[in-house]
C-alpha cells in the first residue's frame, strides 16, 4: 500500500470514526469535530498493541487491519514496560467527551497531563492553536517521540519531560488543566496553576480499580461528571505490584464464606474511597476467580473467590471493612458516583454527597513509581 493509499484511506476512516462520536453524543462543537478531522491518529501510533487470542499482539503497518483498528473506538497501548502496559493511546470517544467538557473558548491557555502519543496535544492544538497548549509527560522517550510527530504535522505546543504533579509553573496560569492519568488526590500545584475561574479535568482512582472523572474550579469546589473514564495512574500515584504486597501478607487468621464475594463495577470507585490504603487484585484459585485485597503497608489481606470461599489475614479484616463499606452506601440509595461532589484545600481533599451522609477523604499519600518492581 503507497503513502497516498493509506492517507486516502485513513482520511475515510477518520471520516467515519468522526461520524460515530457526533452520532452517540461525544463530539458536539464543530471546532472539535473539526480537530478530530484533522488529527491523523494513525501518524501518532504507527506501532501499538491489542489483545488477540495470545495476549498483547503487536500491530505495525505491515499488519493486516492495522489502520482500521487504529480507528476504531477503543484504546490502544503504545508501550510495555517488562510486559505491562504503561502508555497508551485513549479511546477517542473518552477524549471527545472530556475535551467538550473542558468549554474552552477561542484563546485559552491549556495545560495537558501526560503527554503520551501527542495525539491530544494535536486536538488541542488544532482547536486552540499550537501556541496556547503546554503538555507534560515524565517519561523523555515518549516526549521525544510525541514532539517529532507533532512537529512533522507543522504544530509545535510546548512539551516538556516533568513530573505531572508538578504542572508547569513556566508556562502557567492556564486557563483549563486536563489529565488523560488517572490520580489518588488532585495536586495542589495544578489548582495554584489555574487562573481565576479556571478550570481541571481528571480522572480520580482507587485502589479497587474504581474510576470516576472529577470537575473542579481554582476554587477547590467541583463535582463528579457523569461520564465514564479510566486511565493508567500517573506513576506517582500507581499502587504496589502485588508482589510487593504479597510479601507484606501476614498469617492466615480466618477463613469462612461471603455472600458478596464480587465487587461490581459501579461500586468500586465509591468503596475504593472508603479504603484508600486497601489495593486490589484479580486472582484466582486455580480455574476459580477470585478477588484478593492487599493494605499498602500492615501485611492485612483477603481473598474472596466466586464460590464463596473466603480467607482473610493480619491485623485487619480487610473483607469485612468492605462489606460495612458496601452496606453504608447502599443505606444512602447507593448513590452513584456522579452524585458525588468534590472539594480540595491545602488541609483537607474530600468527595461526598450533597448532604455529607457519605464523605471520603482522598489519601495524601504516593507511592514512588521509581520504586516499583516491574517499573
């Protein structure tokens, strides 16, 4: 296939693509439709990985369904790290939404945390202008490859090799701060970053694998949006691998059984805040799923498998904190997370109901990417 075959091509799949995020709801401004027409996503992942009957499989021009799978909706990883996905390239119609939720008007400052492929830097560079977008990744390799392809499309934002957490403070203030990494609590930095009436956008995690996408103002006060959002963590705020924590593992004290040895997906970001040091895992026992939770530091731990068989260990009786959890939140109606507002001071970082009847705090620790294992 010759270079003019495959724009040609891409250019149509683009179109469709386009089509598909105007049509569910995703993309509603033309400017952004116009950005997401113009930003050819297959020039920012010419190499990206999908899971295939083998696992990971990895696509390269020269493999079959390469360009369409690149525009299809759906997130595709860019980069392994000793065989665990450490960047990727999001599912376009998560950026549409939080990009049309961003409400930037013509002129705005914009600071972009994780940098990534660039391909969001491209977005907003095509509706902004190159000039007012600062983009920040902490790994050098993917900034070097991220400002090459911006700059063969002739767009040349500000990016920069940094801790995230930290902003930019050079570039600053901005007008809108948004993520595509997921965080355990919001960095101050960014909200000292933002101008009066600014705006952040980012995607709050626990350590249940929970994930919900967090609005706030350089006030501190925000809410939680109703749209689905999940990303990697910024690797400041990655949990332990199990591994680590696993060595941790105190004695078995009890077994017996649960009645609720799941945790569904709605549930997990609400019950993931009430235990903010509580880690969990997908492990079986045997060809029996199971979920196994691990506290980040006392050597507690459960394993809560399908059939109902459970063990738990340590100081704590960390399945029996969960199941108190559950039950506080369904005596609330078990709101669902967007019912949930957000407010961050330098002393206190809280997300709760209207009415305080629920009320998390976030954790004010991180663990150190630089010290996990498998990093």
């Amino acid at each position: 296939m010759t270079a003019d075959t495959i724009e040609a091509e891409a250019e149509a799949l683009r179109l469709a693509l386009v089509d598909e995020l105007t049509a569910s709801g995703a993309l509603r401004s033309p400017q952004w439709r116009h950005a997401f027409l113009t930003a050819p996503r297959h020039h920012f992942t010419p190499t990206f990985f999908r899971y295939g009957r083998a696992g990971l499989e990895r696509y390269s021009p020269a493999s079959p369904g390469w360009l369409s799978a690149i525009y299809q909706d759906e997130a595709l990883t860019t980069q392994l790290t000793t065989g665990i996905p450490t960047s990727s390239s999001s599912q376009p119609s998560l950026i549409a939404r939080m990009l049309e939720a961003l409400d930037v008007e013509d002129g705005m400052r914009v600071l972009e945390i994780g940098t990534g492929t660039g391909y969001s830097a491209a977005l907003l560079s095509y509706r902004l202008g190159a000039r007012n977008v600062v983009t920040v990744d902490v790994d050098p390799s993917l900034v070097a490859a991220a400002v090459t392809r911006l700059a063969e499309l002739g767009l040349e934002p500000d990016v920069y090799v940094g801790d995230g957490a930290a902003g930019h403070s050079g570039g600053g203030p901005f007008d809108r701060i948004m993520a595509t990494c997921s965080v355990r609590s919001i960095p101050l930095a960014w909200q000292e970053q933002l101008t009066p009436g600014g705006r952040i956008l980012v995607t709050l995690s626990t350590g249940l694998h929970g994930y919900a996408l967090a609005e706030l103002g350089a006030d501190g006060c925000g809410r939680i949006l109703p749209i689905e959002a999940s990303f990697m963590p910024m690797r400041s705020h990655a949990d332990p691998a199990f591994v680590t924590l696993q060595a941790l593992a105190g004695p078995s004290v009890m077994a017996g059984t649960t009645e609720h040895p799941g945790i569904g997906n709605g549930e997990r970001f609400v019950l993931g805040l009430s235990l903010p040091e509580v880690v969990a895992f997908g492990l079986p026992d045997g060809k029996i799923p199971g979920t196994y939770l691990s506290h980040r530091s006392d050597g507690s731990w459960a394993h809560a498998l399908a059939d109902g068989r459970l063990s738990q260990g340590g100081p704590q009786r960390l399945w029996d904190q969960l199941e108190a959890a559950r039950e506080a939140w369904r005596a609330e109606g078990a709101p669902r997370p967007d019912s949930f507002q957000v407010n961050v001071d330098r002393k206190l970082q809280r997300v709760h109901t209207p009415d305080d009847r629920l009320s998390y705090e976030l954790p004010e620790f991180v663990w150190q990417w630089s010290a996990r294992p498998d990093e």
